[in-house]
C-alpha cells in the first residue's frame, strides 16, 4: 500500500505540487488582497508640479467630497407657493439630520444660523482680515455706521445683535461673511433655492477623503435614507423628487456599473463559452478541465499583481478576466491535437502530443509575454500593472498546459479515433479544407496596406482626446450635474494659478502680490472672478500692517466722544468695541499652521476654503531647476488661485506671462490632453519596441526571411485593419485600445505559428495542419466569445477592449488564413 | 379630591385601627404626602385649563377683526441709549399677516411685514423739513432694503406676537410662549408672556424678547411691555385706535 502511494505520488507530483501552490496562493489572497478603484493611479506618477497638484486634487482634493443635494416638485405641481413652504421645511430638516450624522463637514443650505455665525478666529482677527482698514477706521465711515445703528436700534435687538452692535458697530464681521460666501442664491423661507424657484438646494461636504469609496458610498446611503425617511414622516413620499449628485456620486456610479458590467459580461459570456466548447468537444469533462488553467490564470495574476504592488485595481482586476480569452487557446490546442490527430500508439499519448506542440505554444507565449512586457516598463503605475496580470496569468496557463495538464492521466479521456463520427470537427474541418482563391491571398496583402493609407489620412481624428467620453457615468447623468452646478452657480474650474513654496507665509505674500494683476485682468475682463487664501487669510506680514494701521484705544476712544457728542448713543456702550480693536493691535497674528491642522480645524466654510486653497504636497518633485535631474522626495505647501469666467488667450496674456515667474498656470483642459498624449505616446513607444521584439523572435525561430513574411504579415495587418475598422465606425483610439492592440498582435502570432509550422517527429505522423487549423479556429471562436461579450458592454472601457481584439482577433485568423493556404 | 379633610381622617382611623401607633402614623403622613401630589396634579391641570380658557376669553374682542390700525407711544431703553428714546406713530394689522409698523416722529421710518418678506422703509431727507409735511408716504419714504423673514427670526417673532394679539389667536401665542394672566385694579387684566426656550424657531439668541407684558383694559391693549434678555426694553403704549374693520 505504501509503496502503491509513493509510486502514485511519484507519479503526480506536479499535480500535487501545483495544487499545494494554489493553495498558497489562495491563502495569500484571502489575507492580502485590496482592491483600488481610485482612477488616479492610472495618471503618471513621476511628474511634474502641475501634474503633482492635478494627481493631489483627484485624490484628495475638496471638490471630490462635494454632494450637491436638490429637492423639487414635480413638473406638474400647481400649488406652488405651498410647495416651496414645503421644500424649504424639508431643507431645514435635512440639513439638520445631515449635521447630526458627524460625516459631513459642512452642509449649506443658505440657512443663517445663529450659532455659526461667530466664527472663530476669523471673527476675532476681523480687523486684521479686512481688505478696508483704511476706510473702515475714518471718522466719516465710523459716523455713517452709528447713523445705521441708531436706526436699527429703534427696533428691539436680539442678544447676538447686542454682541455685534458692541463689538463691531462698524459692522466688518458681517460684510467679511458676505464677501466670503460666494453663492448668493435666491432664498425663500430662509434657504436656496434654484432661479424658478422650483428646486431647493443644498451643498454637503464629506469628511472622508475623495477616493474613500466605502465611506463614500456610507455618506450617500445617509443622505438618501434621510430624505427618505423625512419625506415619509411629512407624507410626502410621492409629492417630492429629489437628486443627489457629485463627483463621489459618478465614482460610485462607475464603480458600481463597472461591477455590474463585469460580472454580466464574466457569466455570459463564460457560459456561452463553456457550451461551445462542449458542443466541440463533446465531453463535459474536457470542459471542466479547460475552466482549470484559466481559473489559475487569473489567479496567478491576481496574486503577482500584489505581492508587487500591494493591491490591485479594479480596471486590472477587468482586463486581467480578459486574459482568458488567450488562456484558453493553451489547453484547446491541446484537447484538440489531443482527441483528433490520429495516433497508433496510446501509451503517453498526452505527453507525446504535448511534446510535438509545445515548440509553437511557446513560441506564441514568447511572443506574447514579449508584447506585455513592453507596458511593464512604463511609468504609468496602472499599465504596469496590467502588463503584470497579463504576463503572469498567461505563463501560468501556459505552464500549467505544459506540465501539469498532461499528468492529469486519471481524468483525460480516450482520444477519438473515428473522426469523421465527430460531426462538430468534421464541419469545421469542411471549412478549412475548402480551396481558397487566389485572389485571397492578394486581397489580404493590399487590404492592410489600404488601411494603412486611411490611417495617415485620417490622423486628426486618430487619438482620443476627450478623458470624459472614457467615463463610464452617463451622459444624462453628468447633465444633470452641470445643471444642478450652474444653479447653484458653482465656478467651473478650468484655469487656475498655481504657486509651491515651502512655507505658508511666502506662498500668501505672493499670492497677495498677484493680487493687484488678477484685479487688472477683472477689470479688463479677461477673468470675471477669482479666488485665494489670502483672502481669507493675509500674509502675517500683512496683517502686521494692518495692526500698525489701527488706531489705539485713547485715540479710539477720544474719535468715538467726539462723533456721539450730539448722538443720542453713548459712547461707553462700545468699550467692547474699543477692546477688540486694542487687541488687534497686540494679538499675534493669525498663522495657518493653526487652521490647517486637523486638531484645531473647525467645521466653517471658511476653514474648508483655505483648506482646498492652501495645501501640504507630498510629491516625487523633480526640480527642474537644479542641475542634476535626482527626484526629492519633499513636502511641498501649495496654494491654488481658481481663475472664473475665463476668456480666450488668457494663455498668452501679458499680465500671465508678468506673473509666470512666481504662478505656473495650469489649464486643465490642456493639461488633461497633454497629460493623455504622453501617456499615448509612451504606450506607442513601448508597442513599436515590442513589435521589433517579436519580429526578432519570430526571424530566429523561422531562421528565413522570407518565412518572417507570413508569420508577421497576419499580425501587422491585423493590426493596421482594426485600427481602420475603429476610425471608420467613428471611435478615435485611447489608451485602452493600445492596449488590447498587444493583445491582438499576440493572437496573431498565435494563428501564424500553428498554421505556418507542420512538424513531424519520427515515423509518426503527430501533427497534421488541419488538425492544427481546427485548433485555431476553435482558439478564435472563443476569443470572439470573450471579448465579443465586452464588445456588447455600456461601458466606453470595456467595450473599446472587446471591438478592438473581437475585430482584431478575426482579422488576424482571416489574414493568417489566406496568407498560409495552398490553393 | 375636593374634600380632602374627610378623606385624611378614615385614612387615621383605619391605620390606627389596624396598625400600631407608630406604624399608623407613617401611613397616615405617607397618605397625606400622596394626595398633596396627585392634587397639586389635577389642580395644576384645572389651573392650565382655566388659563387656556382666559386666555381666549382675554383675546376674543379680537377675534373678529379684520383690520386695525392703532396709534402708539414707545418709549425705548437700551444699553446703546444715553437717554430712553421716544417715538410716536402708529401700528396697523391686517388678517392674516400683514404688519406695519410707521414711526413718524423723531424719523419717518416703516417697517412692513408680509408672509415671510420684511421691508424697511426710510425717509428721504432732502434738506427742506418743510417738504416732508406736502409729501406723500410714498414719495417721502423709499424703500432702503428688503429681507427674507427667516433671516430675521426675531423680527419674525414681533409679527407673530401682534398677529395673536390683534386677532386673538391664543393658538399662535401658546406655541411660542408661555403665559400667565393677572388680574389687576381697574378692570384691568396682565398678560405675561415668556419665549419658550426650547422652540426651534425663535433661537434664544435671536429672539428679541425674554419677557413681554400685555395690559388689557375694556376689550383693548393698552401697553406692550418688551424685555430683552440683553437689558432691552420696550414700553408701547396705545393711544387710540384709528381704524378698525370687522369680518363681516
């Protein structure tokens, strides 16, 4: 018995030792895997300061942690008043739920409330933060604000009217509030409300970063739930509809489609081509053992990918599964020479066939990983790492073919000897065997170099330039969001002024410098607005100014008899007045070390202005003006002025160009395109060095140039072909398609090498071309299976992945068909 | 509950019949400490009661008007004032909403409120004073500036004070404060009214009134008392009602 066993396990080591490393593998998964879905790590990581602060923005930036919340009466509401009472109640509640719930920093909804209307320690800095000082303290302005007092004062005032009145009777506080509060939306019953007064409006920050997803989609759960429940409690369940929208609102939207998506297209299109592959085979069992190399596939990509990496990001995860559309054709090839080429002898039959193919597949594997290995060399993190799953997923199939698929003795069937009884073979092999024209041949040499043609001609409309038409939220979608940010009359950024330094102070001094030249460009109307921190926080050197500027309290003091001599106001009401100023003048200045950090920040608008205006960097910046090119690794304190209203030429205005020493300009637009033709032309770059590659490869294994010919030409037309197909059924290529584009060359290969290689060993006859013919076919069909389902996807990725290798794979069969046919 | 000495003597006689003397004399206290709360309950619900009733009895001479327009004196105390100010002019309501305020003397000034709108109007000095007496309201008082009522809680707070008064509507007034009724000497009857601290509309910051006395005398108001929490005060007395119209 012992020795039955050690014999059996002698036999099938590998197996068990496969099995043994599955399960490792599956272990190491279960304890490590993370998967991202933040889109920023597809964007360059060795960059420069703009694409430092573009990468900053999406990942951490403020406008990622905006919902924009909107309630409104159907269409056909009539009683409008009634309904805008309504509106505005459930607004007020709302915000208040929303508050309560501790993940929002901030919710506006126009409302004044009192307890936020003292914000410290703006409020107590008011005199070193206004613009005015100047005017603010002249006995003519101090008269006209006691004139308005008195007037006021004829009707009763509140206590927080006292405190005001007292304090600031020159009223700074509350003309600070309303210069720094730039939505000045209508209001009705005390809260925003759209221009027809058809829709209420709130504006609700989250806590959690932009691309903390599961808080994210935790904080839209609480909003939706609480409408719900209050529109419930009011009895107002159908009367109301309501719109949440946002940029964490589309991230979860594309998470969520890009899901559902995958998890469609991965069950459908595997069941389709698990039933083809059974009607083909025949044989339940070769279909399950198929699903086994390709199951280990991914995996092996999913393990590599993180030990590497650490994590693995959802597009990866995406492409990886597609992989398997190339897996597959490992242990077709293998079944198919398998059970249909004819054999005398049954003793090793499986190894014997392995052995007489294995030159091809690997060849086609060599070629392949050649192909992949070109985006692992990339800077781009997330080509990386699809290079990676693709590489690692397909050795492992292939090795698996290999090694461990032929010791699967017990479970491999008897090969079929009657192959004409097998009707599935025997009609496709009526196919292949049927003559081809001579003209094909032809056609298929002049039909690649006619698409080369239409491609030099058509270069405008070659690349994709717009990042939008990759996203997979819809159209509908993103309008309704443009609407509801124009009703709320949110900026759309585009242009913006960029400044790093390293402090705070130098980076609000310069901002204040600039501050002259962007109101001469308002005034030109080049810009209609802008915004910065200095605005809300002045250099200390500037605050130091002011407080030299301000009047002491005898002089205060003395100002204020003499103004209210004749005045029926007393002067001795004011001493909290007189006070305030006093301490201005002694108080250190306001710092922002103190509002930036998380400890002290407060939940205020203004706290979350600066915040988003004013940040800490940590970058990979290269400096560019040192001489040696090292990266630092360095924190880096960056301020961001957004420039409104932009006018064309801004660009190569002189005043931009006046302050371009101390701002960088960014333009997002531009940068977005620049950003994407890098990207492009890298991924170009690495393609046309993997094509060399290839080609290389394939020379050395045909040994004749004139045997490279048909090897190549299938995957070079192939190419050129599905790169024509997509520019006249209108689509413009990205990055994506490049992609698949490696993909397609080493389906091509593939097709050329078994249908360019008969070989015989020995007396026996083990390979026969239409066996091998076959194989290919079935090898495409599975392909069109895969990558066709993506093809059928919503989604602008996914579908770009399946046209360009569906269309690409045909091609390349099609080409490799009437390339190698003797007529 | 009405005849509680009858009812503590059984409660005497049997506890000390039955228990011993000590014991007997514990649950005749006990007894006595139990009704004196259950009573001061059920008078305390009677006395509310009788107060909501008084209430509108107080307030029905108003329940039936349609418009008022009522002449007034103020005097006004604040820690702002050398001196308390005087002013002169005349209050109007119309049902359901609509309040004005026109100060006419020291400064033309109106305050108008409608639905949740505030207006304020002020007068246009031209530097002839003379000029002021040949024109009209409307030419003479111009518009300075209009604001959302819920901005103003406090000013929302003097609209629904006038509004519950002029037409009687104790609902409105005991939604936002509590109250107390005295009667006073001369027929006259005191109305105190506290803000209700925990009312989400007016926020006690906001709200410009802590305490307020109402004097009523012969079916008519005769002064409004306002107190502030911040030491502001507000004594308006009505001199004579100018106009008045009835629902018909």
């Amino acid at each position: 018995m012992k020795s039955l066993l050690l014999s059996f396990f002698k036999q099938h080591k590998l197996v068990y030792l496969w099995l043994i490393l599955c399960l490792l593998m599956l272990l190491y998964l279960y304890g490590s895997l993370r998967v991202q879905s933040d889109i920023s790590f597809f964007l360059p990581q060795d960059n420069s300061e703009i694409d430092s602060v573009m990468q900053q923005q999406l990942q951490k930036g403020e406008a990622g942690k905006i919902f924009l919340i909107a309630l409104q009466t159907p269409a056909d509401s009539r009683q409008e008043t009634t309904a805008t009472q309504t509106l505005a109640k459930l607004n007020k509640i709302l915000a208040a739920r929303l508050q309560q719930s501790q993940q929002f920093s901030l919710v506006e909804n126009g409302q004044v409330q009192v307890s936020s209307l003292i914000i410290e320690p703006f409020y107590r800095y008011r005199y070193l933060l206004n613009d005015n000082q100047q005017q603010s303290f002249s006995n003519d302005h101090l008269a006209n604000s006691f004139i308005q007092l008195l007037q006021r004062i004829e009707f009763m005032l509140s206590p927080m009217e006292q405190k005001l009145f007292a304090e600031d009777p020159q009223m700074i506080w509350p003309s600070l509030l309303k210069q720094w509060q730039t939505q000045q939306l209508p209001k009705h019953h005390g809260v925003w409300f759209d221009q027809q007064a058809r829709q209420t409006l709130l504006f609700v920050k989250s806590k959690a970063d932009a691309y903390d997803l599961e808080q994210q989609y935790q904080n839209l759960e609480i909003i939706n739930s609480n409408i719900k429940q209050i529109m419930l409690e009011q009895q107002l369940t159908n009367a109301i509809d309501y719109l949440v929208t946002g940029a964490p609102v589309f991230a979860l939207e594309s998470k969520k489609a890009i899901s559902k998506q995958i998890q469609i297209i991965s069950v459908l299109a595997s069941c389709t081509l698990m039933l083809f592959l059974y009607w083909f085979f025949r044989s339940l069992k070769i279909m399950l053992i198929i699903a086994v190399p390709l199951a280990f596939a991914i995996l092996t990509g999913m393990t590599a990918v993180i030990l590497l990496d650490g994590f693995i990001h959802g597009i990866s995860i995406a492409f990886g599964i597609t992989i398997i559309g190339v897996a597959v054709d490992y242990p077709v090839h293998f079944f198919s020479h398998y059970l249909f080429l004819p054999s005398q002898s049954t003793h090793n039959r499986s190894t014997t066939i392995m052995q007489s193919i294995w030159p091809m597949m690997r060849l086609g594997l060599i070629t392949t990983i050649i192909g992949f290995s070109a985006i692992t060399l990339s800077d781009f993190s997330g080509l990386r790492q699809l290079g990676i799953f693709a590489i690692s997923g397909l050795l492992a199939a292939a090795l698996f073919t290999r090694w461990v698929l032929p010791r699967f003795k017990i479970v491999l069937p008897e090969h079929h000897n009657t192959l004409d009884n097998h009707s599935a073979y025997a009609f496709i092999q009526k196919i292949v065997q049927r003559p081809a024209a001579p003209s094909l041949r032809l056609i298929a040499i002049i039909l690649p170099v006619l698409a080369l043609v239409y491609i030099l001609f058509n270069q405008t409309h070659l690349w994709q330039e717009d990042l939008s038409a990759l996203s997979p939220v819809p159209q509908w979608q993103k309008q309704q969001d443009f609407q509801l940010r124009k009703a709320m009359g949110l900026p759309e950024l585009r242009y913006a002024l960029i400044l790093q330094g390293q402090s705070t102070e130098a980076l609000l001094q310069r901002s204040e410098q600039i501050k002259s030249q962007l109101e001469k460009l308002k005034q030109q109307g080049i810009i209609s607005g802008y915004d910065m921190a200095a605005r809300y926080l002045p250099s200390i050197k500037q605050q130091q100014t002011r407080q030299q500027g301000l009047p002491s309290s005898s002089e205060l003091k003395q100002r204020l008899e003499t103004l209210l001599d004749n005045s029926p106001l007393q002067p001795s009401a004011f001493s909290p007045f007189i006070d305030a100023v006093n301490n201005s003048r002694q108080m250190t200045p306001l710092s922002s070390e103190g509002i930036l950090s998380d400890a002290q920040s407060g939940q205020s608008f203004i706290h979350g202005k600066i915040k988003t205006l004013l940040y800490l960097q940590q970058s990979e910046y290269r400096p560019e003006h040192q001489q040696a090119p090292e990266q630092q690794s360095l924190a880096v304190w960056t301020a961001i002025i957004p420039l409104h209203g932009v006018q064309h030429g801004i660009t190569d205005h002189e005043i931009i160009h006046s302050i371009s020493n101390q701002a960088s300009l960014l333009d997002l637009k531009t940068q977005t395109q620049a950003m994407l033709a890098d990207y492009r032309n890298e991924a170009l770059l690495w393609f046309f060095c993997g094509s060399m590659l290839i080609l290389l490869v394939l020379f050395a294994a045909s040994r004749r140039l004139i045997s490279l010919l048909p090897l190549a030409w299938p995957f070079i037309g192939a190419v050129l072909l599905t790169i024509a197909s997509l520019l006249l059924m209108g689509y413009s290529l990205s990055i994506f398609h490049l992609v698949t584009l490696l993909l397609v060359a080493g389906l091509g290969i593939d097709y050329s090498i078994f249908s360019f290689f008969p070989r015989q060993q020995g007396n026996e006859v083990t390979q026969l071309p239409e066996v091998a013919r076959v194989s290919v076919i079935i090898c495409l069909i599975s392909t069109l299976i895969m990558f066709g389902a993506l093809a059928l996807s919503e989604l602008p990725v996914l579908k770009a992945i399946g046209i360009t290798a569906s269309l690409g794979a045909l091609y390349a069969f099609l080409l490799t068909l009437f390339v190698t046919k003797q007529a | 509950m009405r005849c509680p000495i009858p009812i503590i003597g059984i409660i005497f006689m049997i506890s000390g019949m039955i228990f011993p003397k000590r014991q007997a004399l514990l649950i005749a206290t006990l007894s006595i400490l139990c009704y004196l709360f259950i009573a001061q309950h059920c008078f305390a619900d009677n006395s509310q009661d009788l107060q909501t009733s008084a209430l509108k009895k107080l307030l029905e001479p108003f329940s039936s008007i349609q418009y008022v327009k009522l002449a007034y004196e103020e005097k006004r105390y604040s820690v702002f004032l050398k001196h308390p100010r005087q002013f002169s002019g005349y209050i109007a309501f119309t049902r359901p909403d609509q309040f004005i305020k026109q100060i006419e003397t020291p400064n033309r000034k109106k305050l108008h409120i409608q639905s949740d709108r505030l207006n304020i109007y002020t007068d246009q000095q031209d530097g002839n004073q003379n000029s002021q007496k040949t024109t009209s309201l409307q030419k003479a008082i111009s518009l300075q500036k209009t604001m959302s009522l819920d901005d103003y809680p406090q000013f929302r707070q003097l609209q629904t004070l006038f509004a519950g008064l002029l037409l009687g509507d104790a609902a409105t007034l005991t939604q936002y404060y509590h109250y107390d009724i005295q009667s006073l000497p001369d027929e006259k009857v005191l109305l105190t009214l506290r803000t209700r601290s925990n009312d989400a509309f007016i926020d006690k910051q906001q709200s410009i009134s802590g305490k307020i006395t109402i004097i009523f005398q012969a079916g008519e108001i005769k002064t409004i008392t306002m107190a502030s929490f911040g030491g502001e005060k507000s004594e308006l007395s009505f001199t004579a009602v100018l106009e008045k119209e009835v629902i018909q």
